[in-house]
C-alpha cells in the first residue's frame, strides 16, 4: 500500500520549516522525536561523566579527586539526570517517533503540547544542572532525596531541585497523556489492540503509569517545599511529622517509576528478536498480559525499599511475596523472548547482539532482584553494592541496551541509511565488556559489606572497586563511539530500503526510508500479516 | 549444602575478572557471621543463590544452544509454532512452586528475627552526623553508662599522607562491648538524619530514624571484634562513621563496665577541680578535634557556607554566652548539633576556651567547667 498519499493542496505545511525556528515551532512527531532522542543523549553523556567523577574517586581507597560533600552531589546528579534526563525521554523520543507510524497515525494526537512537553525540559534540566552552581552546591541527597537529610540538612538549592523536578513531571504528565490518547484514538482502521506491536502496548500501559505516579512524586515534593519554607513538619519528626511517611510517599511514585523504565524496554526487545529470529514472538497475548501484570504489582511492592525502615512483621511478610510475584510474569517474558529465538534462524546484526545482551543482563539483574526480595537476606543486603549492582544491570544494560538496540534497529528508517554494521558491533562489544567489568564485581564488594553512596571505602574492597572503575572508563567512552556512529548515519551511508530488515513485521516498515515529513496522512488498511508479526 | 564448593565457584567466578588476591576468602561473599540468626541468614542467602545460578543456568543454556543451532549463517530454517497453553501454563506454575519454597524458609527466619523477646542487656543506639552513641540503660541512673563512639582513623590516611593501617575507616576511638552468649536489645534511633545501624556479622541493620525507637537484637556465640558502617546516607561524613563491637566474655564485659562506671563519676571530680588556662587549651584541642574539625576543619577556616570559618570572626569571638550555647543547644536547621548531650561540662568548658584563643583567636578569656556544669544543671 502506499503510506505516503500527498494531497499536495498546500505545499506549505508539507516540508519542515527551515532553519532553527523548525525545531522550536515544530509540531510533526518525528521532530519532536528526534529532539527528545538527543537531549536525551546529552543527558546521558552529562549524567555519564558524572559517573566517571564518582568512578575515579572509587579507584583507590582515601581521597583523591573530589571531597565528600561534592561525591555526594555527584552521586545525587548522577542518578537524577540518568532516570529524568536520559532514561525517560529517550522512551518518549522513540514513541513519538515509531507509535504514529506503528498504528497507522499521522501525527500524535496532542501536536501541540507534544512541543511544550519536550521544551519544558530544557529548561528543568539547566535549572538542576545550574545548582552545581549555586552557593552551598547541588542537591546532595541521593536521588531518592529521603526526608530529614534533605529538608532539615538539604542545601539552599533544594528549592531549585524541586521546581526542576515539578516541570520534568509536567513534561511527563502531558507526553503520556499524548501517548495514551493517540493510542486509543488515531489506531487506523483494523488495528485493534490485540494487533498493536508490543512497543505500542508497553508504552500503553507505562503511560498510564505515569499518569498515576508524576503526582505522587509532585505531591512529595510539594510537601518538602512547604516543610523548608513554610513551616509546616510533614516529615520532622520534631514537630509531629514522620520522617517514614517521606519514603512511603516516595517509593509509592518510585516503584512504578522503574517499570516505567523497563516496560518499553521489553516493547523494544519484543519488535527486535522476532525480526532477526525471522519467526513470529511465540505468545504476543501472554506478553500483553505479562506487562499488564507487572505494572499492576508495581503498585503494591513499594516498601520492599524500606525494609530496614522497621515495618512490622506482618508488613514485612506482605511486601516480601507481593515482590517475590512479580517474578512471575517477568519470567514469563523471558521465557518468551528465549521460546522466539528457538528454531529461528537467526542472524546477529547490531540490534539483535544489544536486545540478546537485553535478555541475559536484565535476567540477570532480575534473579539478583529476586534475592533483595526476600527480607532477611534483605537485611544484609540492603544499601550496599549490591543492590547498586542489581539496579544498573537492570538499567544500563536493561534499559539503556534497548534504547540503543532501538536506535539500531530503526535508525535505517529515520535517515534512510544504513549505520556502520562493523563499527555498531565493535560498540557493542565494547559496551558489553565495559558493562560487565563495571557492574559484576559490585556484586562481590556488596555482599562483602560495603555501602553505597561513600566516597571512601576499607581496604578489602579495594581491588574490585579498581576493576569496577575500569569498566566504567571502558564503557564510558564507549558511547563517544555510538555517537560518532549515530552522526555518520545521519549524514550518509548505505541507502536503506523501506522493508530495512528481512524478518521486519509492522506498519512502520510500509513507508519509504527515511520515513516521509508526514506519514499516513491517509489511514492504511491493517491486515493480520502487518500487524505484530 | 558443601560450603566448601560454594566458595570454590564463587572464587572461579572472581577470577573471570582477573581478581586473585589474598583475602578473596571474603570479599567475594556474604560473611556467615557469628550470630545463629547471620547464619540463618547467609544459608537463606546461599539457597536463594543457587536456586537463581540453576535458573540463569537453564535459561542462558537454552538461548546459547539456539544462537548456536538455530542461525541463518548454518542454514537454518526459521519454525513457525506460536502460543502453546500448555507450556504457557506450565512456565507460570512452576515459578510459582519455586516461589512458594522459597518463601517459606524467607517467612521462618523472619519471624525468629522479629521475636524480640527477653534481652538480658539494652543498649541505646543514637546516631548523629556523624557518630554513634551508646546508652548501656540502667534502673540506676548513676549506673547508666553512656558514650560517642566516632571514627579513629586520622584524616592523613584519608588524604594519602600517611599509609593506611589495617582496619582503615572501621576503627572507632569507643567500641561498643557486649558479653556474649547473651540476647542484647538494641534500642536505635537518631538525633539528626536517618542513619543505619548495621553490623554484618550479626546480620543486624535497622535504620535509625529520628522520632522512632527501633529494636534489633542480637546473641553473639564468638567473642571477637566485628566491624560495621552506617548504611544509610546521612550527609558529607556517611562513609566515615564506623561500628565497632567487641564481644567478650561476661567477666570481662562486667569488669569493663565497672571501669565506665568508675570514669563516670570521675568526671564529676574533674568538672569541680579550677583549670589553668593551658589545661583547657590542651584538653580543647583534642576535644575539637573529636568533635568540631570534621566540619570546622582543623585550623578553623570551615567550609563556608555550610560549616562556617571560627577564625576572626562569628560567636567564637563574640559575646561568651551565645558561644557556649552554641555549642550546648546546637543551631536548628543546620549540621550544628547540640553538643550539651554528646560532651561533659569540662570538655565544653575546654573546647570553648580553645576556640576562643587559638588560630590567632586571642581574646584571652577562659570558661571553668564548674561554671557550665551549672549551667547545664540549671543551678
């Protein structure tokens, strides 16, 4: 069919508009996309060297490079600007760019705001960035901000902090907003719901997620700002409030906020093996099903974060199996990526070797997952390396690998060229190595007893923290690679046919590459074999 | 389960990252501790990490053998089976199963850790940025025994000066000492921030959050010393507030606690007796440098704005009275802490005359400890 029907009555709106003022004017989602994916990117190399700041500081015991009170603050960006700045909008960027065009809309639904949503958070982030600044330093609290540290004891520019993070909640609030009411409004005609990609299901359901959560988290910083400047005692202890209710509040938004994080992850991943597998995903319902299930749960396991906080026994016993179940549907989906890639026949292009890199790292953090829920083991590990190894391997080379295997893989139909194929996998190999040598021996520091979140550490933990520090070095710089990459693709390169990829399934893969201004101005007709392969 | 093997993987393990060096023995694994609730622990810990090896093994097996077996480059030809209810069915009950006998050894090790029961010795624990205090609580108020407890190793072993001694950054100038073989209640709670309270050979960790009481327990079986940290981020100093415990035989702990006792009412004697100004100097010094040169620094510049200069300028050089209660009552909302409850009237007589008249500080007059004790008596 052809997806690129033009009217041609107005040339005028059909082109972008030259110049800078495209980007900023810009309403067409495959801009806006493309502006989220690299701010997204700066955000990461940003968050990323910060990274590196903490990292070196790590190499040796005593101090060498940054005091403490500037660790902490590193630490605190870090984290911060990872989740807000890097992880969240590199997912928003990818459904602006692929759900219109993998349901057969034009547009997103809300153009408009979908430009306000992305140019809030420039603004968020130089002003969180801009605390480094001030007087006193940027927050330093960790990026969970935990009540009294940051409220009694927090630095003047706490205040900035919590502005900065209502405006990246506004700016979420509205993407997922647009993304829920293109997704059940602009499907084009046959696309049921049963037949969207699983991309556009997880974005579905982690935008509703959003939803739930972004006020939560504005509500608990709300009530910071009123305790700093108003005087209220929410969370101080010395005027009636609960230093507790701070992190219940907290996790409640935290919680689901980390499967808002994985959830496209496992579109992504679920769009890619098949392809490469050249075989249909085994069980397409089960995983709808899966992701539904795991984003209720995330719900009602938030005080598995709290387990030293001295909850009672009967707490304790409900967080525990509340957490333990969502192992279920977790390991229903890695059962189904492994049933995919069974008695395919595959072939290991750059986005395959990141979504089975996705598969094993993520599995394993999600075993090591599995071990923090339980709670007297808990007790043990609660607050060390360990539980800084668990989180990054599901992050980094969980969510972060299938934002780059999306990159990969889709890259041909944004620019219309393919990358580098040997240079994509020498990134990845390099990435791979680097993940592990950074994040493996943190296992064994945590269990050996070391905490997070110190600028200094005994002397038994000295030689995997040396190794650690290689690896993040190693994968680090790594990415100045796909960036190079990235750049090389954009401005030439083999050119790309429409299909891009033999065992490709799905609307997207209809259009011309690189994909058209505008996209499916008239709606194509769905028949089973374009639907989620 | 063979421990023995255990280890030998985990060290294999380690050494697929270049890591062979002498104390692997425990830097690779979660210690077994020295409590019978840390050995529970380690051994929960050990069944749930072979049941997640035996499940990474099976599920990475399969996926390896397919990347092997099923690739295009040896002519494979993709199948096309899809949704089997059966197997379906059965990758979620089996989980399910697996969840279920873990849970249940996770449920019995909690409960016996939640009994509390009869202690035969409370302590209080108190965390401050950034130190601990103990109150060993007694019916006799002039029993009771109560003391900081703070990091012993110097700042030039931090900033590379001087080598790094054994035990560096987990030695304290007070070690909590308990007896063993005895059920120990500690009762945790803070003065400031949330700070952690955990010791991993007695699988012990409760955060100690201001406006709580919380309660851990523990029974030691081996006398030793066992080395902790602070677990939960508590501002500049988290990384530098160790847990020492010393367990030791009962008549040892009750000979040790006859001596705290003793130094208890000593210092009674000592705030009464007339200090010399070179006596205040002297003992100030030291007690600045417990105290206040953690954020003050040692030659009173500070670093402002959060911990503000002593030298030329501010209370220290002010009116004496709002230096003392300074120092006594702390200042809201900032890291000062109210030092009236951590140091006795002769450590605040000496620590104010030394802020007073040293870095060029000269105003030349002096506070007798006798004066402050009344002060903070209210007589």
């Amino acid at each position: 069919m052809s997806a690129v029907i033009e009217q041609h009555h107005d040339d005028h709106h059909h082109g972008p508009a030259k110049g800078l003022m495209r980007w900023v004017f810009t309403t067409n989602h495959k801009d806006i996309g493309t502006l989220y994916l690299w701010f997204s990117f700066a955000m990461f190399l940003l968050g990323g060297s910060f990274a590196l700041v903490i990292r070196a500081e790590l190499f040796q015991p005593g101090l060498q490079i940054v005091q403490p009170e500037f660790f902490n603050q590193m630490t605190t960006m870090h984290g911060l600007i990872m989740v807000f700045g890097a992880v969240m909008p590199a997912f928003v960027g990818l459904a602006n760019w692929l759900v219109p065009m993998m349901i057969g809309a034009p547009d997103m639904a809300l153009p408009r705001m979908n430009n306000y949503s992305f140019w809030i958070l420039p603004f968020a982030f130089t002003m969180l960035a801009s605390t480094l600044f001030m007087e006193g330093g940027a927050p330093n609290f960790g990026w969970t901000f935990y009540a009294p540290l940051s409220t009694e004891f927090g630095p003047p520019s706490t205040t900035f902090f919590i502005f900065a993070v209502h405006l990246m909640g506004i700016s979420s609030i509205m993407g997922s907003i647009n993304v829920v009411v293109t997704i059940l409004n602009l499907r084009a005609p046959g696309m049921t719901l049963m037949k969207m990609p699983l991309f556009v299901w997880t974005w579905l359901i982690t935008a509703y997620l959003l939803i739930a959560v972004m006020p939560v988290l504005a509500g608990v910083v709300t009530m910071m700002l009123m305790d700093i400047h108003f005087g209220t005692a929410f969370f101080n202890a010395g005027g009636g409030g609960d230093p507790v209710l701070f992190q219940h509040v907290f996790w409640f938004f935290g919680h689901p906020e980390v499967y808002i994080m994985i959830l496209p992850a496992f579109g992504v991943v679920s769009a890619i093996i098949p392809t490469f597998a050249r075989k249909r995903l085994f069980g397409y319902a089960s995983m709808v099903y899966a992701t539904a299930s795991i984003a209720f749960l995330s719900f009602i396991v938030w005080a598995h974060h709290m387990f030293t906080v001295g909850m009672p026994l009967a707490g304790e016993l409900y967080f525990m199996y509340a957490t333990m179940l969502i192992a279920v549907p977790t390991g229903v989906k890695v059962f189904n990526w492994v049933a995919t890639m069974w008695q395919g026949s595959m072939t290991f292009e750059t986005p395959m070797l990141f979504a089975i890199a996705f598969v094993v790292l993520f599995t394993i953090g999600g075993l090591s997952g599995l071990m923090l829920a339980i709670a007297p083991a808990d007790f043990q590990y609660h607050d060390t390396y360990f539980v800084v190894a668990h989180f990054h391997y599901v992050l980094v080379p969980g969510s972060v690998f299938s934002i780059m295997a999306a990159v990969y893989y889709w890259i041909p139909k944004w620019t219309g060229n393919m990358y580098d194929e040997k240079l994509g996998k020498v990134h990845f190999w390099l990435s791979f190595v680097g993940i592990n040598v950074l994040f493996f021996p943190q296992h064994f520091i945590g269990l050996a007893g070391m905490p997070r979140r110190v600028p200094d550490y005994a002397l038994q933990f000295a030689d995997y923290n040396m190794i650690s520090t290689a690896g993040a070095f190693l994968f680090g710089f790594s990415q100045l690679l796909f960036m190079f990459i990235v750049v090389k693709c954009v401005f030439g390169g083999k050119k790309a046919t429409a299909q891009v990829w033999e065992g490709a399934h799905g609307l997207e893969w209809t259009i011309p590459s690189p994909a058209p201004y505008h996209t499916f101005t008239t709606p194509p007709k769905v028949d089973m074999s374009e639907a989620h392969g | 389960m063979d421990k023995g093997k255990q280890h030998g993987w985990l060290v294999a393990l380690s050494l697929l990252f270049g890591a062979a060096n002498a104390h692997a023995d425990w830097t690779v694994n979660m210690r077994e501790g020295v409590t019978e609730m840390s050995r529970q622990i380690y051994d929960l810990h050990m069944i749930i990490f072979w049941v997640c090896v035996v499940i990474g093994v099976l599920v990475f097996g399969v996926m390896l053998l397919s990347m092997l077996m099923h690739r295009k480059s040896i002519g494979a030809e993709p199948a096309s089976f899809h949704d089997n209810t059966t197997i379906e069915i059965a990758w979620t009950v089996i989980p399910v199963i697996i969840l279920v006998v873990m849970a249940i050894p996770a449920t019995t090790t909690l409960n016996a850790m939640y009994d509390i029961g009869e202690s035969d010795i409370d302590i209080e624990v108190r965390g401050y940025q950034w130190k601990w205090q103990y109150t060993y609580i007694n019916d006799d108020p002039a029993k009771e025994v109560k003391f900081m407890s703070a990091l012993l190793t110097p700042s030039e072993e931090i900033n590379n000066l001087t080598p790094k001694r054994e035990h560096y950054l987990l030695d304290v100038d007070n070690e909590l000492v308990i007896p063993i073989n005895k059920r120990i209640r500690f009762l945790i709670t803070s003065q400031d921030v949330i700070h952690a309270w955990w010791v991993p050979d007695f699988a012990v960790k409760k955060d100690a959050v201001p406006g709580y009481i919380h309660e851990a327990w523990t029974n030691v079986i081996e006398p030793g010393i066992y080395r902790g940290q602070c677990a939960e981020l508590c501002g500049k100093n988290h990384g530098f507030m160790p847990i020492v415990v010393r367990a030791v035989e009962q008549a040892e702990y009750e000979s040790w606690l006859a001596e705290k006792q003793q130094e208890a009412a000593d210092v009674f004697d000592i705030v009464g007796k007339e200090w010399t100004m070179d006596e205040l100097m002297a003992e100030g010094e030291s007690v600045y440098t417990r105290n206040c040169a953690t954020c003050h620094q040692a030659n009173g510049q500070g670093i402002p704005p959060a911990f503000p200069s002593l030298v030329g300028q501010g209370l220290a050089v002010g009116a004496i009275e709002a230096h003392i209660d300074i120092i006594v009552n702390g200042k809201a909302g900032t890291a000062m802490q109210a030092f009236g409850a951590q140091i006795n009237a002769a450590e605040i007589a000496a620590v104010v005359t030394y802020e007073r008249n040293a870095w060029g500080n000269n105003i030349g007059d002096l506070v007798q400890p006798k004066v402050i004790h009344e002060q903070l008596t209210g007589q």
